[in-house]
C-alpha cells in the first residue's frame, strides 16, 4: 500500500491494523476486537524482511509513526492530527499513548467502584487524558453520571482531562482551539503552522474520519 497510498493515509492504514476496531466495506465500525491483531514493533520487524519491495522506504517511515491500541477511528484521527510533525499537517504535539490504563484507589476514604480506567489518548508524562465523546455512547442519564462520574475520579488521580466531542472536532476552528488546549495542558508550545491553516487542518482531520 505504501506505493499507492498518500503517506498520511498510510499513517492511517498502519495504526488502524494495530487497532482494537475494523473498518467494514460499508464504512461502519465494529469493537469486537479484544488484543491488536499486530504491532508497531511487528510490523517494523517484517518491513526488516521486505528488502527491495516498491514502497519500503515510505513503508518504514509511517511505521515509526504508527500508534497502537486505538480504540476507534475517531482517535486514530485525533492521534495522528495531534502527533504528527508539522510538516504533514500535523500539530506536532507529543504523541500520546493510545487506550492506557491507569489503576483506581481500591481501599481508603477515596476508594472507587471502578478498578481502572482505560484513558483514549494519554500523556504519561504530564498525566494528561484526552477523551472522546462520541454522540451514540455518550448520551442519556446514566452515561452522563458514569462520565461525571470517571472525570472526577481520574482529577482524584491527579490526571488532567480533556474532553473532545464529534461537533468540536469537525470544526477547524474547534480542533484547532483543542490542540492549543492539549498543548497548554502539556506544556508544550504550537511553533509553526508551516503553510497549514485552520481549514486546511480541519480537512485534514475529516479525511482521516472519512477515508
């Protein structure tokens, strides 16, 4: 595919075959995957083997830029707009761990009925948590206590939580007032836009849903 493909969307096909999700003809989703079906290392492995193949050197190049364990096409694409360099339309910001799981208080006054949370888009470093709201499992009383409910305990956690919801995020204007938010939260700074514009990121990111 790397000889065919546009790079970003080979980023794309890569994080996607390490996925928790598969994409089905008619675009929709499924979540019956328990384990990856590979890796970012296992991949890298075998392009080890591929020795004068068409496409191997973009093919080694999108590997190292691979995530693993996304646990929907929706944070594929907020992984890659986030993370990838500026150059490819990216934000250049640190690239997050995908679905990691940070432990609840079992005993003690604070003690929680959940014994972890799986954070969609993490920054150990700065232990800040980027959540994606979709609109069909975020929705209805109990959904928004449960969630009310996984923000304060992660704040007990001294994680820093962000919340990213479907109508924010197709926005130009909106993903792009995310990411300075991520970036504040992580310490870290935007430099450059290198030729890219709100809009033009804002395509950007529809196409990775999209495609």
């Amino acid at each position: 595919m790397a000889a065919s493909l546009p790079f970003v969307s080979l980023v794309k096909l890569g994080t996607e075959l390490c996925s928790l999700y598969t994409l089905q003809p008619n675009g929709s989703a499924g979540y019956e995957r328990v384990l990856p079906p590979t890796t970012p290392r296992a991949l890298e492995a075998y392009l080890g083997r591929c020795a004068g193949m068409r496409g191997l050197a973009d093919a080694r190049k999108a590997a190292c830029l691979v995530a693993a364990s996304s646990g929907s096409p929706m944070e594929t694409a907020l992984a890659l707009i986030l993370g990838l360099p500026l150059r490819l339309g990216g934000y250049g910001l640190p690239r997050p761990i995908l679905n990691h799981r940070i432990d609840a208080l079992q005993s003690g006054p604070n003690a929680m009925e959940r014994r972890y949370y799986l954070c969609d888009l993490y920054w150990p470093e700065a232990r800040v948590a980027l959540e994606y709201d979709s609109d069909l499992e975020h929705t209805g009383p109990s959904r928004i206590a449960n969630d009310a409910r996984r923000r304060n305990d992660l704040m007990s956690l001294s994680v820093t939580t962000i919340t990213a919801t479907r109508d924010q995020v197709m926005d130009g204007r909106g993903l792009d007032r995310l990411a300075h938010q991520v970036a504040r939260a992580l310490g870290a700074r935007i430099r450059s836009k290198r030729g890219w514009s709100t809009r033009a990121r804002g395509e950007l990111f529809r196409s990775l849903v999209a495609s």
